[in-house]
C-alpha cells in the first residue's frame, strides 16, 4: 500500500478579489518538489475570485420559508438527522435553525442549486457560509480544471517543479467497493454526482466510506481513488480553519452566525494549501 506524508501550509486569509495565485506561490516556495500532490482548497478559490454572495440582500419565498421552519427544524431536527447519526449538538442546532437568515440561505440554494440541494441540512450543492464573513456564502467555482492548470503551469513556470495540482471540496463523496458517489455537483471524473439530498442520506445511513471530494486534477492521470485517498489525507492535515460549520465558526468567536467580521477571520491561521507526498519516491 502506498504511503503518504501531507504538510499543511499555513497563509493569511484569502479575502474577496484577492490575487490567488500570489497568494499560492509565496508560501510554496522552497517546499514543493516534483511529483508531489498540491491540494487546493475550492472554498478559498471561490472566495478569493469573488465567488459569493451576500445573503442579507435576499429576499426568501414562500418555499424557502417552508425550509427553514419545518423541513430544517423538524425534518432534519428530529428525523433525518437521527437516520444520519448526527450528534446531540448539531441536532439542537437544527431544531433551533434562524428562520429569518436561515430561509434567506435556502433561497440562495433554491436559485442557484435546486430543489434536491436545498433539501440538504448544509452546503447545499457546494454553497457554504464557513470561514466567510457576515452573511456572506461562497458558490461552487465553474471549470475547477481550468484553475487547476493555471495553478499548475505557475508552479512549473516560477519554481520549475512539476506537480499533479488538486481542486478538492470538503464535502463527501462515498465509496461502495469500487463505486464513488457524491451529492456534490461537478466532482472529477470517476465519481458520479446525483440525487442531492437522496444520495446524502443513502450513504450516511449505509455508512460508506467517505472523503472529501476531488473537483479537479491537473498534472498527473489519477484514478478517482487514488485522488479520493489524497484529498482525505489533506482534509484531516488542514483542519477546520475558523470552524468547520457557521455554528462552530459563529461560537469560537462567541458571535451570532452573522457577526463574524473579515477581521476576526483573519487573525485566524488558514491553511488552504497541502502538500501530499508519495513516501515511496
């Protein structure tokens, strides 16, 4: 079996519209070497490109009204998050979920995710409030592959190291034998993206194995497996950042989930960066 080191590269906050390349190769300097694996997190690409959305200025519907009071606090507050083994704290937290920016949130997914997204208890079709400040949420990021050789050719071209760069998302893909499923659209190829909420719920209950998901892989011809293993080993090198949910976030800084300022994110250590290596090579 092939064994990995992982070294998590620590950085300041990636804020809105900040230059992400910079901001990638002055910390990977001297440590990168060729053939090894640089993990990416997406959510600070999305939020460093300006991928976000300001919630406080949404205005929710009848149907995301819905969501929030009844399908978030009952559905998921009682019965489902039972079904998925979620702890007594989460399941409070559900049972008491913000009706006023809570449905903003839904509405969010609605429009920019569907339905079966929507009906997810969190980062629904990869949208996320964590590590961001106020009411803002990141968006998936579109041609996560294009980043990834942006970032790959900027490695080759200032430190002349070839390196397989890896655009991963914090949310699950499942394994079943040799079967990799995930609720998260647009995850690499080898891994089937479908059925939302449904597709959630099969794999917690069925307690699948699961990994972080692989959006992109630039620089080295993996197997969805094989990718799986490396984004899990970064995700566990990484850590939470500033919490890994708003509520965690909310409550180390002991704020309402909306309070959180860019400031307090920053004075945070962040580690969007990991560097993955074959230890036998």
């Amino acid at each position: 079996m092939t064994k990995y080191s992982a070294l998590a590269v620590q950085t300041s906050y990636w804020k809105p519209n900040s230059n992400y390349l910079a901001q990638i190769l002055e910390p990977l300097g001297g440590k990168i070497r060729d053939g090894d694996f640089v993990v990416v997190s997406e959510k600070a690409l999305s939020i460093a490109t300006g991928n976000i959305i300001d919630e406080s200025t949404i205005k929710p519907g009848g149907n995301a009204k819905f969501l929030a009071f009844i399908w978030m606090r009952v559905v998921w507050g009682y019965h489902l998050g039972y079904l998925c083994g979620f702890g007594v704290r989460l399941l409070r937290r559900l049972r008491q979920y913000p009706l006023d920016s809570g449905s903003r949130h839904k509405q969010v997914a609605l429009e920019q995710a569907g339905l079966m997204q929507a009906l997810m208890f969190g980062s629904e079709g990869g949208i996320d409030g964590s590590n961001l400040a106020y009411s803002y949420v990141s968006l998936p990021i579109k041609n996560a592959d294009v980043f990834a050789q942006k970032i790959a050719t900027a490695l080759l071209d200032n430190f002349d190291k070839s390196v397989c760069v890896i655009i991963a998302d914090t949310d699950k893909t499942y394994r079943f034998h040799n079967f990799y499923f995930t609720p998260r659209p647009s995850p690499m190829r080898g891994i089937k993206s479908f059925g939302g909420v449904a597709t959630y719920v099969l794999g917690r209950i069925l307690r699948f194995k699961r990994s972080s998901t692989p959006l992109a892989v630039v620089g080295s011809a993996l197997s969805a497996g094989e990718a799986l293993t490396i984004t899990n080993i970064a995700d566990r090198a990484r850590g939470p950042g500033s919490g890994a949910t708003v509520w965690d976030m909310a409550a180390r800084f002991r704020v309402a989930v909306d309070g959180v300022s860019w400031e307090m994110l920053d004075a945070v250590g962040h580690k969007p960066l990991v560097i993955v290596r074959r230890l036998d090579t």
